[in-house]
C-alpha cells in the first residue's frame, strides 16, 4: 500500500506538472510584438482593477477555437480589460467583428486601448455595455460563429440558452472558469455560483443539440459545437 500510495503521488505531481506546461504553451505564440505587450499591460490593468484575466491556456485555446470555426462574428460576455478579447481577435478572419459585452464602461474604455495598442483596427471590436441578458435577446439569431461566455456565474444556463440561438450550426460556445478553483467537484458545502456551474456541465453534456469537451486549461474551458441537426 505504501508503495502504491507514493505513485499515486507522482502521478499527481506528474499530471499537475504537464497541465501547467500545457497552461504556458502557446503563450508566447503571438503574431505580431504588438499583440504580447498589449496583453501584458491588458492583464496589468486587470490586476489593478482586481479582475482576474484568463489565463495563457485559455487564451491560447480561444485563439485556436476561433481560427478552427473561421470565426468572422464572435460575441463575448465579459470584456473585462481585453485580454480574451485580444486572444480571440488574434484567431478570427482579418475581417472579422467580435461584440463584447460587460457592464462596466470603464472596463471596456482599457479594453478599447488594449485592442488598439494590439493593432487592431477599431471596426474590428463593438463594444456593448450593460447586463448581458439585457443585451443578448438584441443580437441575431445564428449569426455567430463562436460565443464566449466569461461573465456572472450563476447566469450561466441562461447564457448557454442564448448562445444555443446566436450560433450557426457549428458554432461553438465556451465557459470560462467551470472549475472554480477546484470547488465544482468539491463535495463539501458550495455557493449558489457553483451549483449552478455544475448544473451547466450536466446540462452542456446533455445537451442533444451540443457535441461538449471540457478543457484542463486555466480555471477549466468548457467548450461544445452547436450540432448541425
């Protein structure tokens, strides 16, 4: 027993090891020198205004997933200071629009740099304040390839419904922090914010309509494809 319990250790030690490698790979893969000090000083201002931004691996992941759908319209819920933003703009078409939404203006004004600071034209990004179920009913039916979803927790179901409209078959939607820090599989007492991310989980991978896959990036990246049938 003693021997198996000192190689579950390495095992653990190993695989928390690798998902830190995959976390930080990538994350200097930036197209353009702009594009890296943009995100630094992004993630700076987050800190400042103590947001905290996604991470390298889930940046990376985003500008993966936007490229892989050859995203041309993408929204996002949460704009926080820029830094998934500069992500997702990075693997969108050159052409493409990515809607952000928050509620805090300030927070999009440093967003709004960061993006220009990045050499993003300023066409590329529209910028949205206000709550975002107040805002999304506005936006179209199936006329995103990718949605984003990095805002209040405990309006997560009512995001993966509207994300089930906006896309195209085969769009994607994505949730940032699934994992809440090791609490959504912590069976100890939990806030209403992770009950209802595990209510997202079960529902996403459910889902008839969804083809789900939850990636060990960050705080957790749960990612589906809206299915063409």
């Amino acid at each position: 027993m003693r021997g198996t319990r000192g190689q579950e250790r390495a095992i653990t030690g190993n695989r928390q090891t690798s998902w830190a490698f995959a976390d930080a790979y990538g994350a200097e893969h930036v197209e353009h020198v702009e594009h890296s000090a943009a995100l630094r000083w992004a993630r700076d201002r987050a800190r400042e205004a103590g947001l905290r931004p996604v991470s390298d691996g889930t940046g990376a992941a985003l500008r993966l997933l936007a490229a892989a759908v050859d995203a041309k319209a993408v929204a996002e819920i949460g704009t926080g200071t820029g830094v998934s933003g500069i992500h997702l703009l990075h693997g969108m078409r050159p052409d493409g629009v990515l809607t952000t939404v928050d509620t805090e203006p300030e927070c999009q004004q440093i967003a709004r740099q960061a993006f220009r600071a990045a050499g993003f034209a300023a066409n590329r990004a529209r910028f949205i304040p206000g709550r975002a179920l107040d805002v999304l009913p506005r936006l179209a039916d199936g006329g995103y390839d990718l949605v984003f979803c990095d805002g209040d927790r405990t309006e997560c179901l009512e995001y993966l419904a509207e994300s089930l409209r906006l896309l195209r078959p085969g769009g994607l939607v994505c949730f940032e922090g699934v994992f809440a820090d090791g609490r959504t599989v912590d069976s100890s007492a939990q806030p209403a914010e992770v009950l209802r991310l595990r209510e997202l989980l079960r529902a996403v991978r459910d889902s008839t309509a969804l083809l789900p896959s939850l990636l060990p990036v960050g705080d957790g990246l749960l990612c589906a494809v809206k299915r063409s049938h």
